[in-house]
C-alpha cells in the first residue's frame, strides 16, 4: 500500500531541529511539529516539512523528516511580500513536494494559504491547534480582516481539525460548530526522572515577553534570596518587540539569585532541567505548553496558572495558582517540602508517560486522520 505523503508547514520549525545555521527562536508549536514529525517518521509514515529558508540547503533529511526550503523570512517589500515571497514561496514549495495531506498549526493567515492549495489540488488539509486562543470567535492576534478572513476560511474548510485539550474540542464546537479530534502534545519521556538536585533552583522557560510575566520570577526571588531563580528563553522574532527582555535583564543584573541564559537550544533544555528543583510557568493564556510537559517528563513539578486538561488539579502533576501573590506563596512552601516535590514530581512523570507518550499521541493522530493501516509501527517511536 502506497503511503500517504505528509507535509507539516512551519516556516519557523528550522531551529527545532537544533541544526546549524539555525537562528535564536523556538516557539512551541514549532518545537511540537517537529516532535510529531519525528515520531510518524520513525513509525513508517513519509513526512516532511517546509520551513523558510535560513541558508540550509533546498533539502535535507532529518531524523528522517525530509525538509524542504521555501523564501527568506524577512525578504520582499513589506506589505507586498505577504504575497511575494512568503505566500508564492509556499506554494511553489507545496507543488515541489506534492503531498497528499497538509498539516499546519497555529491560527493565521497560513491557514488559509494551505487550505486553498489542498482543496484546489484535492489533497487534504489538516488544521491543529496551538493555543486556546486559536478556538476564540474572535482571535486576539489576528488585528487585520485579511488575517482573520484567510484563518476563518481555513479553519471551516479543514478536512480535519486537532485540539489539544477537551477545553479547545469544547470551544470548537460551540463557536464554529466544529468536531474537533483530540490529539495531544507529544514528549520524549526520559528513562528515568532526574536526581533531586542538591541546590534549591526554580526553572522559568520560555520565550520572554510581556504576556507570559516572567516578572513573576523576580517577585519570588525577592521573597526567597536563598533559592536559585533560572529564566531561559531569549526574546521573539522580530517584528515582535524584545524590550521585555531587554528591561528584564537590566533588573536581573541587580539580584544576585536570578540568572538569565538567553535563548537556549532544544538540545539543552534536558541539563537545565536535570539541575531544577521546580518548574515555573507563569503565562496566563496558553494551548498545553511543552515546557511544562518537559519538566513533567523529568519529574520536575510545576507551579503554573495554567491547567490544561485538569493535569494539575486532577492529577497532580504541580500546584495551580491564580496570581502573583499565590505563585509567591507556593514557591515558598514548594521549595522547604521536598518529601511533597517528590510526590508531586512522579504523579507528573505519571501523567506523561499515560497521555503524552510518542506511542500514545502518534495512535490518536493515525485514528485522527485513518492511517492505522498505513504505518509501520518499530519500536523507535
């Protein structure tokens, strides 16, 4: 039986791959679409990906993923290089390639731009979601008409559309009267979780912005001048504003606790969460962020605002707060109990390896799409 060819489009999935010439960010939709892409790849499945160009070659294999080049990101007039090169760049990557079936992730104008080509080439499209935002009548991101009526038109015309959470099949459905298919976010669950680590460090990762307030961070170090404060991640890519990180590191010089490491690749998360006591997440609105599921994997709780999928509350996996004063307070009781943080640690490696496991994800996502009978399952996966 001839496989279905499967492409993930993901301009800025490059640096997930941690390869050379790669440039200083990686957001969690790309870093989980070039998770997937592994996983299917090493169950039998042809997949690619189209990523824009940052000086690779036209074409490459990875990890068994083949990856093909389409424009230069920051190329073209502004203003007409939505059309030329970024919109014809991908075009004429999807006829290089030719697919069978299209995946892209996160709400855009990309996601009419792929929805357009399946259907005039009647190949299927695949929309996944990213962010809880992406169900939203109204997507807060999306400023332009000409945003929001390409998404609109790509996410109604989806042969298939993925939730990350109940929460987002639920919002789907009464919002745009879509039965979303439920398939979670995948994670390389470790052989074993990480030792307890002798010094009292609190791990903050991500990409530092505003909305995300790693501000919170300062708070607790302020309180705890004993305790280790790590926050990872370096600024957006431009058009976006890197002034959030620019006046957080001139507050960080001051305190002796905190440290900054800037952007860091995805080969080195797994050191920066061997050496964490607990894991920090602070960002108000989210899909189910992959940072929590990779300090989870390693045993390394959370205090979080968010619980996607009643993660936390139902399973305990951390400790959920609603403000920055509650954040404060739970660091402070979290750090001083590490009989708790054990507890806590393995209930969230437990959650993981249930739901989030390769296995796991790539079987809802070949359900999801029927290609049980098209996959060579190994045990790489």
């Amino acid at each position: 039986m001839t496989r279905p060819r499967i492409v993930f489009v993901a301009p800025y999935a490059w640096a997930a791959f941690a390869c050379e010439g790669s440039f200083a960010y990686v957001g969690g939709a790309e870093m989980q679409q070039a998770r997937l892409a592994r996983v299917l790849a090493a169950r039998g499945h042809d997949v690619w990906m189209i990523t824009a160009d940052f000086g690779q070659a036209q074409r490459v294999e990875i990890d068994g993923v083949t990856i093909e080049r389409a424009y230069r990101p920051y190329e073209g007039v502004p203003g007409l290089r939505f059309f030329h090169p970024r919109w014809s760049g991908v075009i004429a990557a999807l006829e290089r390639v030719q697919p069978d079936i299209v995946y892209q992730r996160t709400a855009g104008v990309l996601t009419g731009q792929c929805a357009i080509w399946a259907r005039a080439r009647g190949k299927r499209f695949v929309f996944a979601c990213a962010h809880d935002f992406d169900t939203l009548p109204t997507i807060p991101l999306l400023t332009s008409p000409r945003d929001r009526t390409l998404y609109r038109w790509g996410l109604r015309h989806a042969d298939v559309v993925l939730a990350q959470s109940t929460l987002q099949q639920e919002a789907l459905r009464v919002n745009y009267g879509i039965q979303a298919e439920l398939v979670k976010n995948v994670i390389e669950v470790p052989p074993a979780p990480r030792p307890e680590p002798a010094a009292l460090r609190v791990l903050w990762l991500g990409t530092v912005k505003e909305d995300k307030r790693p501000r919170w961070m300062l708070a607790a170090a302020r309180a705890l001048p004993d305790v280790r404060f790590v926050i990872a991640g370096g600024p957006p890519p431009p058009p976006m504003s890197g002034d959030c990180e620019r006046s957080l590191r001139s507050e960080v010089e001051r305190m002796p606790n905190v440290e900054m490491t800037g952007f860091v690749e995805p080969a080195r998360v797994p050191d920066l969460l061997s050496g964490a006591s607990l894991f920090a997440h602070t960002s108000a609105a989210e899909g189910f962020p992959n940072t929590l599921l990779e300090a989870w994997a390693y045993g390394v709780p959370s205090v979080s605002v968010v619980d996607p999928d009643q993660a936390v509350s139902a399973f305990g996996a951390g400790v959920r707060v609603d403000d920055e004063d509650e954040f404060v307070e739970a660091i402070r009781g979290l750090m001083y109990d590490p009989d708790r943080r054990r507890a806590l640690g393995m209930a969230a490696r437990a959650y993981v390896l249930e739901q989030h496991s390769p296995a796991a994800v790539a079987g809802s996502f070949e359900r999801a799409l029927g290609l049980e009978m098209n996959s060579r399952v190994t045990g790489a996966a």
